[in-house]
C-alpha cells in the first residue's frame, strides 16, 4: 500500500507495486514547486499605491501563501521608514509608511515552504 513522505507529501508506493508514471509525475511537478526563485525588480517612485502606507504589489503565480520572501532591495535615498512585506497566494506586497523618494531595485528570493 502506497505511504507518504511527511514534508512534502510525496507518493511512495509499496515494494510490490507496479511503477506508475502518474504518481512519478505528480511526484515530480511537488518537486518542481519546492524550487527556490528569484524576482528582479525596480520600482519607480510613482508605481507606489495608496496614501500612507504606501503599498506595491508584486504578482507571480509560483508565490504561495506560505512562500518565505527574502527581500534585498536598495535605493540611492534611504527609506524614509521601515519596508514590510507580506505573502499571498500569487502576490508579494511591500508596504512602507513613507513614500521612498528614489527606485527602490534590487532582487528578492522567494523560498516555497512545506507546512
């Protein structure tokens, strides 16, 4: 009878049953969603939202909720106050109470977790 690996939830069938290339495929798609990935982006002065905080959306279809963004982004004018971000099904969104006054560009590394 097939088990489950305990993080990811991987299929794994007993000894004595015949391969299936679905169950390897599926398999292999849990794989390929656990990869580590990396946004590049500059963002303009006037692609911020909102009046205070000020909020910046980034959409990508591979962003889980439970994505960890390490975020690693510069500015030739320092933050004028602390940049947050939060994670969401497709989305990352950074928040800040003051409007940054020069792009902000820079990468930030999106790790998938196995909740």
């Amino acid at each position: 009878m097939a088990t489950q690996t305990s993080r990811a939830k991987l299929s794994k069938p007993a000894y004595t049953e015949d391969a299936d290339i679905g169950v390897i495929n599926s398999n292999m798609d849990k794989l390929d969603d656990l990869v580590p990935f990396r946004l590049s982006l500059a963002i303009g002065v006037s692609s911020w939202g909102g009046s205070g905080p000020y909020t910046y959306e980034i959409t990508d279809s591979r962003i889980l909720e439970s994505t960890i963004a390490y975020v690693d982004l510069v500015s030739r004018n320092p933050l004028q106050d602390t940049l947050t971000w939060g994670t969401e099904t497709g989305k990352i969104t950074l928040s800040t109470g003051r409007k940054p006054t020069a792009t902000l560009s820079g990468s930030i590394l999106c790790v998938p977790s196995v909740t």
